[in-house]
C-alpha cells in the first residue's frame, strides 16, 4: 500500500537496528535515484546538443556532465567503468561534429 506521497511502504523488521537500517535505506534510494537522474539528464543534454549539432553548446554540456557522471561514481552509484564509457563516447560523438 503506497503513502499519498507516492512512496513505497517501508519494510520493518523487529529488532530497533533492523527498522533503523530499513529508514536509511529508503533515504539512501531517494539521494542515489535523484543523482541517477541528474546524470541522465546531463547525458541526455549532451545527446539533444550534438543531434542539434551544435558544437558550442555540446562542449559546455558535455564539461558539466562528465563532471556530474565522474561524481555519480565516486559515490559508488554507478560503477567506475560505467562512467569511463559513458564519458568516452559522449566525447567522441562531440568530437564527430
């Protein structure tokens, strides 16, 4: 059963540590799904400007969302391989223009 709020219902456990450790996992779901999704949108940013091929704007974009997917993997939300290749062919595709 959902809470008005859209959120799910939160498991509990018995013990105080289990309920304790089942809040923070829902804090920790929201903080990595809001960096999720300011990563995809710095990716998808960079995408519109190189189909719009617009170098000057795919430049910026493209030095913003490096920066936001490196930070998505040193917080261990992507893995840093993941963020390697999502880097690399971002710039390449830059670069085609």
């Amino acid at each position: 059963m959902a809470s008005p709020l859209g959120q799910k219902k939160m498991k509990q456990g018995r013990h105080v540590s289990a309920q304790k450790r089942a809040r923070q996992d829902v804090k920790r779901r929201a903080h990595n799904n809001a960096a999720k999704s300011a990563m995809r949108t710095a990716v998808k940013n960079v995408r519109t400007a190189v189909s719009a091929k617009n170098k000057d704007n795919a430049l910026t974009a493209l030095k913003k969302a490096s920066a936001v997917i490196a930070s998505t993997a040193s917080k261990g939300i992507i893995h840093k391989r993941t963020a390697s290749r999502y880097i690399s062919r971002l710039t390449l595709s830059v670069n085609a223009i």
